[in-house]
C-alpha cells in the first residue's frame, strides 16, 4: 500500500469542507462563527494550505451534515471496509422513509439468527 502524503489529506479534506460549506449556503465567514475559528483559519483549510483539528473537523461534520465516510473513503483500500463504505453510500442517496425501512429489514435479518 502506498503511503498518503499530509498534502493529500489536506487538500481532501479542504475540498470536501468547502463543498459542503457551499451546500449548506453559508459564507466561510458564517461557518467561522458558527465554529468559534478565524475566517483565515477557515480559508487555509478550505485551500488545503492548514490541516484541521480533530476536534474542529467533528465540529465540521456535525454543523454541515458530512458523514465519515465522506471525509476518509478516498484514502480507504481496505477491501472490506471499502464495501462497507460503498452500501452506506448507497443508502445516504435514499430517502429517510426508505432508510427506515431498509434498516427496519436490516434489524429482522439480524434477528434470524
């Protein structure tokens, strides 16, 4: 397995940030007070100039509705996990009814046992 530089990982995570940023309709300045950070801090990352903290990036997620799966699937090559990503990428696509019900069905499998 080759070895995934801090640069790749940065400017990952800064274009998914931003994306989802856009998504939501808010300015770098809006999302900035919402996660107590400078807008400079906010543009380095976004710009894949500035890691991001673990704890800013959970307060990221949580504010702008990003998945983990979003944040590490391109770096996951892991045969299993990877299948495991693409089924919740499956379902993140369908609606809150159908989610209740596929993991109603997921539940009564289970239960077979």
């Amino acid at each position: 397995m080759s070895s995934i530089s801090k640069s790749d990982i940065d400017k990952n995570f800064g274009k998914i940030l931003r994306d989802f940023r856009i998504e939501n309709k808010l300015t770098q300045e809006q999302l900035s007070e919402k996660l107590g950070i400078s807008l400079k801090y906010i543009s380095r990352i976004e710009n894949g100039n500035s890691g991001v903290k673990t704890q800013t990036l959970i307060n990221y997620m949580n504010i702008l509705g990003i998945t983990p799966n979003i944040i590490y699937a391109p770096f996951i090559t892991n045969e299993k996990a990877t299948k495991n990503i693409e089924i919740c990428e499956k379902l993140s696509s369908l609606s809150d009814e159908k989610k209740d019900f596929i993991n109603s069905m997921i539940d009564l499998v289970k239960n077979l046992n």
